[in-house]
C-alpha cells in the first residue's frame, strides 16, 4: 500500500523515513570524519562538497517528508501509557525542528563568504544577500550542537521502536517496516 492507513505506515513514508535516517546518520558520520581533516588533505574539498550536496539533497527529501506527512492521514497512536503518546509526539515533532535548524545552520555555515552552494555540480543553491559578523563560526557552532543532539534523540527514538517491538510486542517497529 503507498498512502498510510489508520494502523500502518505505507510505502512513500516507509521509504522517506528509512532513506532520510540513513543520510541523517552518513551525513552525521561523513561529518565527524571532514571536522579532522586539514586544509591539504586531498579530500578536504571534496568531503566538504559531498556533504554539501548530500545534506542539500536531505532538504528536499525533508520537504517532500513534510508535505507527504500534510496530505495523508498517520497511524493511530500505540496503545500504551499517555505519557509515552506525548513523549513520542513530542519527540517526533523536535526530529523535524532539530533537522530544520541543522540544515539551516548548515546553509549559513556554507554560505556566510557569500558564495552559493553547488548541488553536485548540477545546481547553484545561491547565499543570502545579508550576513552577520562571525556567521561562519557561529552557525558552526549551533550546526555541531544540533547534529549531536539529533543523533542522540534519533538514537533514542530507535531504541524505543525496539522496545515497542520486542518488549510491548505490539509491533510498532513493523510499523514502520514493512507496509501493509
């Protein structure tokens, strides 16, 4: 099934949610490699351009996420305790927030010289005309504490889709898994 049903995820936001996690924490990974490398490094442009474009290619997927999200209905909560509804809730809606503002930092870190961000060498995401002293540093700085903090909560949110799996065995996991 594509569209989501009343119990079960369906393919489209199957696919979003698996391909997204997967740049999520690459482009997490690709990150903590490019932060040690030195300015004669043969890959220091070339990791720098790759996570550019890969976490220009995550905004789009992030878009379409949202927009997918906006026209079809969501599965009816797990059944379980109130507290864990509004911790999951909660937890979902800073996913979305803390990606929105990583990748907002992200575009201000690689923009703050004024030039515009190549997409793969195929297209120009252009800068803003405005820029505030230290941009670079400062959007830097949030970028570094945003991207540890997704990955923590999104770390997080895993371990309680397995725990929703294989301890309430109510196949919250499958979910989101394998569409009906």
């Amino acid at each position: 099934m594509i569209k989501n049903t009343d119990s079960r995820y369906g393919l489209i936001a199957i696919l979003l949610h698996w391909i997204m996690a997967c740049i999520i924490f690459g482009l997490f990974a690709l990150g903590i490699y490019m932060v040690d490398l030195t300015y004669y490094d043969p890959w220091y442009k070339g990791a720098l351009d790759l996570h550019k474009s890969i976490g220009m290619t995550l905004f789009l997927l992030f878009i379409l996420r949202l927009t997918w999200k906006a026209i079809n209905q969501s599965p009816k909560p797990l059944k379980g305790p109130k507290w864990e509804q509004v911790v999951a809730t909660a937890t979902h809606h800073s996913l979305y927030l803390l990606l929105f503002f990583l990748m907002l930092s992200g575009y201000l870190i690689s923009t703050a010289d004024g030039r515009s961000i190549a997409v793969f060498t195929l297209i120009e995401i252009p800068a803003l005309p405005i820029h505030f002293a230290q941009q670079e540093d400062i959007a830097g700085s949030i970028h570094e504490i945003l991207a540890w903090t997704l990955i923590i909560l999104a770390s997080l949110h895993g371990l309680a889709a397995l725990k929703h799996q294989f301890i309430n065995k109510d196949n919250g996991l499958m979910r989101m898994i394998k569409p009906k």
